[in-house]
C-alpha cells in the first residue's frame, strides 16, 4: 500500500542514493524485477542490477544538485510527484509515476524531466 509516508521515506532514499551513487543505496530503493522508465519511448531499466548500472551511467557528482518535491497524488496503487532539481546552471522539472511494492520498495518508476528555458 502506498501512503504519503511511504512515498516521503522512498524520495528521502532516492535523494540519499543520488548524493552518494553508492550502489547498495541505489539497489535499496528497487524490488528485484522493477522497472525503471527513464523518458518517452525508451525501454526501461529493467531489475535491480540493470537499474544500478544506468543510474552510474548517469549520475551526478554528489553536491551539484539542489532538489524539492511535493505529491500530486498518492493512492493505494501509486503516486504522481513533482519536483524541480536545480544545477549550477540549469533548473529541470520532473515529474514521477511511483509504484511501490508493500516492502515500500519501487516496483515501478516513471521519470521524466524537462529543462527550464534559460
């Protein structure tokens, strides 16, 4: 079941493993057969391994990003967030589709992003 206190404790972990791109951080926040959705029409990260090896890919250096959130919608089955991540010199909306499994684990995570216009 998904509560805003699931959902809250599961960002804290997100942005914990995104400062630290330590991969048991990472691996915590995903059920072993998640799927992770990185944009439009792209196939997805699919199981906890494959999951760690992209988001190394593409990580970022720890302190570089400012990041702040806030739920559209949480339900039983999901929740719907947007955020705003803030670099240096650029600033990116994202929105999230989060499913989270009862072990609050990510079964499923949708994330698309869109630079703001300089």
């Amino acid at each position: 079941m998904t509560s805003l206190d699931a959902v809250t404790a599961w960002v804290d972990n997100y942005r914990k493993a995104w400062e630290s791109n330590d991969p048991d951080d990472v691996r915590n926040l995903f059920a072993d057969d998640a799927a992770y959705f990185t944009e439009p029409y792209a196939k997805p990260w699919v199981g906890r391994e494959a999951i760690v090896t992209g988001w190394l890919e593409r990580q970022d250096e720890p302190g570089t990003t400012a990041f702040s959130w806030h739920p559209l919608i949480v339900t039983d089955e999901l929740a719907v967030i947007e955020a705003t991540t803030t670099y240096p010199d650029r600033v990116y909306r994202n929105m999230w589709v989060l499913r989270l499994d009862h072990t609050g684990q990510a079964r499923q995570f949708t994330e698309w992003w869109m630079r703001e216009p300089d």
